[in-house]
C-alpha cells in the first residue's frame, strides 16, 4: 500500500476517526493548540569544534528563537539520553549542545530553563546526567532537571500492531502549548524508523515509561515493527499532531550510522543543525545522511498533511549548502523492512 493511499485509508475509517478525536483533546490541554513555526529558515554549521558548531547555528536563527520564547512561559530542553553510562555516549545528546541552547537562550532570558528527560532504560534520570556531565549546567545557568517519569500525565491513542487504537499516557510537561520545546537530537540512524532526529525525540519521550515494566513508549515502538512498519509510522504521525518541538537542534558531530539508536557506529560529519520549522530541520538531517526522505514513512506523511516545509527547493538553508555536508550514512540491516 503506499503511503498516500495508506493515509487516506486510516483517516477515512473508523479507527481513525477515534485516534483523531482523541488528538484534538489532547491538542487542548491548556485550551489552545501548539503552533508550529512553518517555513522558518534551517541553519546547517560544518566547522571542526561541536560547541561553537551549536552556538553559530543558534545565533543564525537567534531572531525566530527570540520571538518564540516570547509567546511562552515556560522552556524545556529535551535531551536524547538514550543511554546512561558514560561510555556510551555515542548514542545520548551532547553536554555541548545543550550548554549552547543554556548560553543562546540565558543571552536574552533570565528565567528558568528545565531540562527534561525520561531516560530509556528506565534508570534513574540523576545516573545518565552524572555520567554526561550535566550537573556542570547548574553552576552556569538558571536551569532545573525534570525526571519525565515522574511527570503527571493526559491520556491519547495510538494504533497497535493490529491497527487497533490503545491508549497511553502522556506527559503533561511536554504537551503544554505554553512551553517553548526544545529537541536537542542526535543525527543517528534507526532500525525502526531508519532515522531518529527531532520529531522522534519528542515523540517518543511523550509516552509515560514509570520503569522497565510498566512503559507506554513500547506501545509505539516494539520490536515487531519490521514485520509492518504501518502502525509505527502512523504513530509518529500521530503524535505529531499532538506534541512537536518548537525548535529542534541536532547534533551531528560524531552521529551514528548502521543499527542504531543503541548500537550503530560513529561517523564524523562536523555538523549542527537548528531549525523552528521541525519538519523542515529534520529534512535537512535526513538529506546530509544520505537517506530517500520519500521512504521514510512517517515524515512523508507529516509533509503530506502540511506540518512543516518538507520541499528542499523551498527550505531556507543558512550557513553551509546542504551539497557540502551529506555523507552517506550505513542504514540500519532492517532498512528494506521498515521503508515505505
């Protein structure tokens, strides 16, 4: 079935109608829906040192960051911190690239900025931000650190691998149209959904996971998704309409190639990438990575239905031409399996 058909089919039925229902009351949460910055230029930084990399990305967008922040009372930072000891720090955020969102933002906001995270295997949050450093953020900077495990939490549907709606819990933080959210993403591959950048860090860390047990995330993201990757791709989609970063940052300095999130190989592309217009941000990672955006389910069906600007000619790409930086990236074994 392709993806144009598919998505016809499943907004045409009625689980569909059901999930949609569902979304829009999420959407809701404090009475207005998040608002997406479409359109927004996409900054891309090739340079030899990962922190001034981040920093000049932020500072070519700073203007739509400003009047971003403006429009919020509150500011998140969602690291990736898929892992939590210390040398395996491949497949987690940088402590550079969130020092750069605490410096650019401290710049011109003197308020609080919480960094939240529910770490992925279900350990202890205080474990992966001693192991990366992050405690070295509250010497400098004005910020909090939020368990997301911890969080209170609304209730949204989503399909299972039968394509039929379950329900999951979903962070409240994150959900709330009054916080300015920041995905600060890795360039990394994925053997679910070939990539995993800055929808899919917010996507993802949305579902509740208390513990290894009891965790709503692996409702979207089971391993048997290779058999189909409908459901998953529709899922993203999904929650796409129901949380999406304000601003995305992705660190591709050293990203990760071949069977990733967990266990793909470095690669050192020198990047940095920053955008307001996530769909437009992730698009740009995707074609440094050497990827068919067209086979990447879930993006295709997120530009299809108008959530960002997915056109390469109609992306305002600043700092280095996109030519410049791409590298093709080793896709994960599965990748015949999960493409559209």
């Amino acid at each position: 079935m392709n993806r144009r058909n598919f998505i016809r089919g499943l907004t045409s039925g009625m689980v569909a109608a059901g999930v949609a229902t569902t979304a829009a009351s999420a959407l809701s949460i404090s009475g207005q829906p998040r608002k997406s910055f479409v359109g927004s230029p996409v900054a891309l930084i090739k340079g030899g040192d990962r922190r001034r990399n981040a920093l000049a990305a932020l500072e070519m967008i700073e203007p739509e960051i400003r009047a971003g922040i403006e429009r919020k009372k509150q500011i998140v930072i969602k690291p990736n911190l898929t892992r939590v000891k210390k040398d395996e720090w491949l497949a987690s955020t940088h402590l550079d690239s969130v020092w750069a969102l605490c410096e650019t933002i401290s710049s011109f906001h003197k308020g609080r900025i919480i960094i939240a995270e529910g770490t992925g295997p279900g350990t202890p949050l205080q474990e992966a931000l001693e192991s990366f450093d992050y405690p070295l953020l509250e010497k400098q900077f004005n910020v909090e650190f939020v368990d997301l495990r911890l969080d209170d939490y609304t209730f949204g549907y989503v399909l299972d691998t039968n394509m039929r709606p379950i329900r999951i819990r979903m962070s409240k933080l994150l959900l709330d149209p009054d916080t300015f959210l920041i995905s600060a993403a890795v360039l990394k591959t994925h053997t679910l959904s070939v990539v995993t950048l800055g929808l899919k860090n917010i996507a993802l860390a949305a579902p509740m996971n208390f513990d290894g047990k009891e965790n709503d995330r692996r409702k979207l993201h089971r391993d048997d998704v290779s058999a189909d990757p409908r459901p998953l791709n529709f899922n993203l989609f999904q929650m796409a309409q129901i949380v999406t970063p304000d601003l995305v940052t992705i660190d591709g300095f050293i990203g990760m190639e071949g069977d990733g999130p967990l266990y793909g190989g470095p690669v050192e592309s020198n990047l940095a990438i920053a955008g307001m217009d996530w769909l437009a941000t992730d698009r740009v990672g995707v074609e440094v990575m050497g990827f068919d955006f067209e086979r990447v389910g879930h993006y295709c069906y997120c530009a299809e239905a108008g959530m960002g600007e997915a056109n390469l000619e109609k992306i305002n790409v600043l700092g280095e031409s996109i030519g410049n930086c791409t590298r093709t990236y080793k896709p994960p074994k599965s990748y015949e399996s999960i493409v559209i």
